[in-house]
C-alpha cells in the first residue's frame, strides 16, 4: 500500500452511508449511543470518535442560488498527513507509520489524549469503552486512543469504506493517479457553474493522503487551509514536562492525561 491514497468526491456522494457501515462491519467496531439527529443535518453520530472510525457529515443545504440548491455530504476519517501532528507529539511513540499511514499502538498508547489535542481534524479520540469483536480480537481498549488505520490492522487489499461505496464517490490507488483524477474532476465542477472548486489534501502538513474534492472553499467545511505543524520546540518542552509530572500519576490513566494537559500549558508559558 505504498504511495497510495484515498479520493473523496463529496459532488458525487449521496450520503447512504455505506462507508461508515462497513467500517464498522469490518474492524468489528460497536455502534455508537446517539440521537437521530446527532450532528448537522443528518449527520449520526456527531462525529469521528474511538469506536466510528470514519462517518458521513451532512452540511446545510446551500441556497445561494436559489434555482440550484446543493446539499454537500462528506465522508470523513483520518486524513494521514504526511508531517502529522499526532505522530510528532505522541510522548510514548505510541503512532508509528507503515508507508505514510498513521497507526496508534495500543499496547503502547497510555491514553494521554495528546494526539487527541494535537490534530486540528478531530481524528483520534480516546476510548471510554472495552469491545472485543465476534471472533475475540480486543478491538477497542478503555484509555486507549484510536482512529482510522487504513484497513492495515485488520488488512485488506481495497478498504472497506472504499469497497462498499456505490457512486465512485470513495476510490482508493496510487496518490499521484488520484491528484490527476481530483484536479481533473475540479476542473468539471468548474466549468459546471462551482468557481470555487478545489481539491483538499494536495499542500496541507506537506500533503495528505486522503484528497477531497470539494464544490467551494475547504474553509466551508470546516477545513483549515494552512494549518500548523507543532513546533519542535513545543513539543521538546511538552515532553519534557510531561516526563517528570508522569511519574506521579501512578499509571492511572486519567491522571496521565490531566498531566499532558498540565505539561502543555505549562510549555506555552515557559
């Protein structure tokens, strides 16, 4: 799976949700306790979480024009940035990479919530659950962060998100065919009366490796068009910081994470 990369299409999804359903059916992931209106629109649940891996987002049905109202759905998961916040300020090394994907160890991961803090995505979100699978793999672990892993823990050829979509709105393959496909889809939407069509994905954190192609601005949907890299020295500080107030914690892992929090507000002011 090297160099490849995931294509979202949000012009062409019809929010069936095929892909958040599969996810789940495929890593064994449990459902979530929500309301029927959970989020946006019909966004359900809210959003990504330690047991939804990747979800749907519905936002409000745009009516600048009023003869063409459009109605975007995205489907969203982790966007495994190539210079990725979470891997860099991880105190544990618990994020580790396999051919530019972001995987959480959970052996290793103490549930400190600084990759939860660290991405601007709202990706990775520590469990408050323990869930073992059909056939008995400990999927989700209380304390412990996850997030989506590519399909490479639970591996398969296609992902399952991918493999399930009917409207080629989800398409996964070699990232620099899938910038080709994007850029060539922005220039049809385009030419189809949306000006402000653009592909997320291509700059951000030195380029991702999930590409969206969006109808207008990614600031409309909530999507940050330079976003920060943590700084070294920040992070230095944090974990230097963390390493001592640690110590005291007595391996609990809500005190852990109350003392990454303690340590990076500590390493602002210093």
């Amino acid at each position: 799976m090297s160099d490849k990369a995931f294509y979202v299409d949000t012009s062409k999804c019809l929010g069936c949700r095929g892909c958040q359903v599969a996810c789940k059916q495929w890593n064994g992931l449990p459902g979530e306790e929500t309301e029927f209106f959970g989020g946006t629109e019909y966004t359900n649940p809210a959003k990504l979480s330690a047991i939804t891996w990747n979800h749907v987002v519905f936002f409000p049905v745009d009516r600048t024009i009023p003869e063409r109202p459009v109605w975007t759905i995205m489907h969203k998961k982790c966007f495994h940035c190539k210079e990725a916040n979470c891997l860099r300020v991880c105190p544990e090394k618990a994020i580790y990479e396999v051919d530019g994907w972001k995987i959480i160890d959970q052996e290793r991961c103490i549930g400190c919530g600084a990759c939860v803090n660290a991405c601007v995505y709202g990706v990775p979100e520590v469990s408050e659950i323990h869930h073992t699978n059909d056939v008995g793999q400990k999927i989700v672990v209380r304390d412990k962060a996850n997030k989506c892993n590519a399909c490479l823990v639970n591996k398969r050829e296609i992902p399952a998100c991918v493999a399930t979509c009917p409207t080629g709105s989800l398409l996964f393959g070699e990232r620099p065919a899938m910038v080709k496909l994007a850029l060539k889809r922005v220039k049809e939407l385009q030419a189809d009366n949306f000006p402000n069509a653009s592909v997320y994905g291509l700059d951000q954190y030195h380029g991702l490796r999930v590409l969206t192609v969006l109808r207008d601005k990614p600031e409309k949907y909530g999507l940050p068009l330079k976003p920060e890299i943590v700084p070294v020295t920040q992070i230095e500080s944090t974990n230097n910081i963390y390493a001592l107030l640690s110590s005291f914690t007595l391996g609990v892992p809500a005190l852990k994470r109350a003392a990454y929090k303690v340590s990076k507000n500590l390493s602002k002011e210093a």
